[in-house]
C-alpha cells in the first residue's frame, strides 16, 4: 500500500481479466448494481432478474453462460468496466476538475413550469428537460423510471412517449429497479430517444456503444442525476415498520417531491396518510442501506452523461421550505445545444451561474467519495478481490494526503478479506417477481 496517492504511473485499477468473470462472481463481489444489462444481452432465456432478501434486484443464470456471452457481459457491466469520458471531450471542455470531470457550462436553475419544479425532485431539470426532448421532437420516446403503477413502494422502467407521462415519473426513486433489462429491444426500435438514469445505468450504457453502433445511432441524450446511491428495498420496508404497514396495504408510496426536498408520503387502500420528512427517512449515513458497489462507485457525479443534474440546498442541507433548485452540470456539446434550446424556449429557468467549487461545497460527500474510491479498490484488489477497471482516477487520490490513502485503502482490504464488501449468492426472496418480457 505503500504508492497510494504517491504512483503517477498508474493508469487504471486493474487490467482485464484473461478469464471473464462469471455472472455469480461480479454478483457476489459486491459488483452489480442490478441494471439489468446483463439480461438483455443475454436474453430473458438465459438470466433472470430476481430480488433477493437483502432487497436487492440481482441476476441470475438461468443455464450455465457460455464464454462469449460471459465475454460480452464482462465487456459492458458497469461493475466490471467503468471508462471515463473521452480524452477528447476532456481536452477541449470549456471546463474541467479532477474531481467533477469536464463541463461546457455549470449553474443552478429549475424546471420553467412552476407544477413541474413543485412535483419532481429539487429543482424538476431532468423531467423539463425530458418534456422538451418530446415536445420539441428531438427524441421519439425517454426511457427513465417511476412508481410501479401496481406495487407503489418499487420502482420500473418506463418508456414515455409524451409529457404528461414524463411528469407522472418524476421524483427521487431510491429503490432497486433495472432500467436496461430490456435495452436490446429498445434499441431495436430504431428510433432516436433519451434515457434519464443512474450515472452507472449510463456508464453500463456507453460501454455497450464500443461494441454496438446502434446506441450512439438512437440515443440521442443521455440524463444523470448526481448519486447519493441506490437503496436496497429493505430501506423502504423499513419505513412501512415504523407505521405498521404491509405493502400490499399501499396505494402511495412516494420518496420526496411536491416541495423541494418534499416529505416521503404513503398512503393506504383504505384511506390513511402517514408522512416522514427528508431527514426522519434518512437519518444518519450509516442507515441509508445503499448497495455495496455504490460504495465503491468511481462516478457518482455522472462524467459520461450529457448533461447531469444536482440537489442545491444553498441552506447547507434540506430543510422543507427550501427553494427548489438543481446544480446542472452540462457536460458535451449536445447536451450544450439542448441546454440552450431548452432555456430559449423556456422550459428551464437559470437562477446563475455556478462553478465547480460551490458544487464542491453543496455536494462535499462526493468529492470525498471521488477522492477516496482509488484507495479503496486498491486495497479491495490487495485482498485479492476483483474490481473493475477504471481509467483517470488515480489524481483524485492525489488530492488526499498520502495517510488518508493508506486508512482508506487498508480498511477496505480488511473488509474486502472478512467478505463485508461482497453479497451472499443471490436467490429468491420466495416471492412473484414480474419480469416483462418486451417493451410497452
């Protein structure tokens, strides 16, 4: 552990591995993160998609994955492989960070049409701008997430064709979903489109354009939010105990929103309403419950998405009167002209201009995040445990001081040695999960 923070010769975590590793072992490594592309290059025949009883939606083989598809799988999931944006974009961004990655423009706005900026998440960017790419006809359709229509506490994956069905999807959804299980298909579409997600649901998504053209062909934006990570759907059963609830009994189930940051509101078949605000839901960090390849995430500030977008609580931290706001980070020049179209015609608002720093300040957990994730796989890959490979981050542990490295790292490789850095081999909680098969 001696070169962490120190060795500039250092050009990624780790080299692929000569033997892809199978679908149980990046599982179980704490690697996936339950994105579903794995499924969908496979094939519904081959894996499932099961939650499991830490809450978990998680891959399985169905048959035994020959090496190809292991090969194909290995190439594109985001816990095995997580490239950087290009060093072109790099290069001649009109911004750049060690930490927040390249920029053509950063401010703080919100969404231009008041109901919108009350209903979705802080400040409503993604859903206006998901509304725009639809209405001005940019894009055919936007894959995101929402609700599930029959089983409110989960989240799916929506494709939406119109505005109204944008905003019926926004708000924060903290649980496990898998928007790309069924991505082929989108794509076999051929029709242009955006996709709103994780920035490890966009990285999974930009791995895959290396190897089919087609994405680059019809996505033609793609959306982030900044990543506090994803829950596992024990966080929200969790929230039903404090009341006395079942889900079966839930109509509503909602994270935040209608306010900014909003209360988590649930209410009953029958009727009742039962409320927490944002910090009874959260509590403590310790308790957020997030995923463990979240917490080795090397981007959770969405480097390779077009244009990404942030909480700004400007108070130091929510509170419920809040002003509803988003840090927007435009990263590429398409997501430069979709920035500008969008303000022109109106559906966002700039509130100023803002920068890297003040960024730094309103999200400080992930600058320290994107500062201490080398240290980590580092020691993850000492105890001999696979990571994946990661290009450009190495100067952000330069940042740290070299004993702050060696902290970071050795105590993810004493984790990673006594398995509290993996999962358990995934199965069934015993319960009906619905994979759908095709595309809406």
């Amino acid at each position: 552990m001696s070169d962490l923070g120190r060795d500039r010769s250092v050009a990624c975590i780790a080299t692929p591995p000569a033997i892809p590793l199978s679908l149980a072992e990046i599982v179980e490594n704490g690697l996936c993160i339950g994105c579903g592309l794995c499924r969908s290059l496979a094939g519904p025949q081959e894996i499932a998609m099961i939650m499991t009883p830490e809450g978990r939606l998680r891959p399985v083989a169905r048959v035994a994955l020959n090496h190809s598809t292991l090969t194909r799988i290995n190439a594109v999931c985001p816990g095995t492989r997580i490239a950087g944006p290009p060093p072109s974009q790099t290069a001649t961004a009109a911004l750049t960070d060690t930490v927040w990655g390249p920029a053509e423009r950063v401010s703080l706005g919100y969404a231009g049409d008041p109901a919108v900026r009350f209903q979705a998440s802080s400040g409503g960017v993604l859903t206006a701008l998901g509304q725009f790419l639809l209405t001005s006809g940019r894009v055919n359709f936007v894959l995101h997430v929402s609700a599930s229509r029959t089983a409110p506490m989960r989240s799916e994956r929506r494709l939406s064709f119109d505005a109204a069905s944008v905003l019926e999807g926004a708000g924060s959804r903290y649980g496990p979903v898998a928007p790309l299980e069924n991505f082929s298909e989108i794509l076999a579409r051929g029709k242009p489109f955006a996709l709103i997600a994780k920035p490890c649901d966009i990285t999974a998504v930009r791995n895959l354009a290396r190897h089919d053209p087609r994405v680059d062909k019809y996505m033609s934006y793609a959306l982030a939010f900044v990543c506090g990570g994803a829950s596992d759907l024990s966080k929200s059963e969790q929230v039903l105990q404090r009341f006395g609830l079942a889900e079966d009994e839930l109509a509503l189930f909602r994270y935040r929103g209608y306010g900014n940051p909003g209360l988590n509101r649930i209410e009953t078949k029958d009727g009742r309403a039962f409320q927490l605000t944002y910090r009874q839901l959260w509590e403590d960090e310790d308790k957020w419950m997030i995923q463990p390849r979240c917490k080795i995430c090397p981007d959770a500030v969405g480097q390779v998405a077009d244009i990404v977008a942030s909480d700004a609580w400007l108070n130091g931290g929510p509170a419920v009167d809040d002003e509803a706001l988003n840090g927007i980070i435009v990263r590429t020049r398409r997501g430069l002209e979709l920035f500008d179209a969008a303000v022109a015609a109106g559906a966002l608002a700039i509130k100023r201009k803002s920068s890297f720093a003040e960024l730094g300040e309103l999200q400080s957990h992930q600058t320290r995040k994107r500062r201490a994730v080398w240290a980590r796989l580092k020691g993850i890959e000492i105890a001999g445990k696979p990571v994946p490979v990661i290009t450009a981050l190495e100067d952000c542990a330069r940042q740290n001081a070299l004993a702050d490295n060696l902290v970071e790292g050795r105590g993810a490789r004493d984790r990673a040695k006594r398995g509290r850095l993996g999962e358990p081999r995934p199965v069934p909680r015993g319960e009906v999960v619905i994979v759908k098969d095709g595309c809406p």
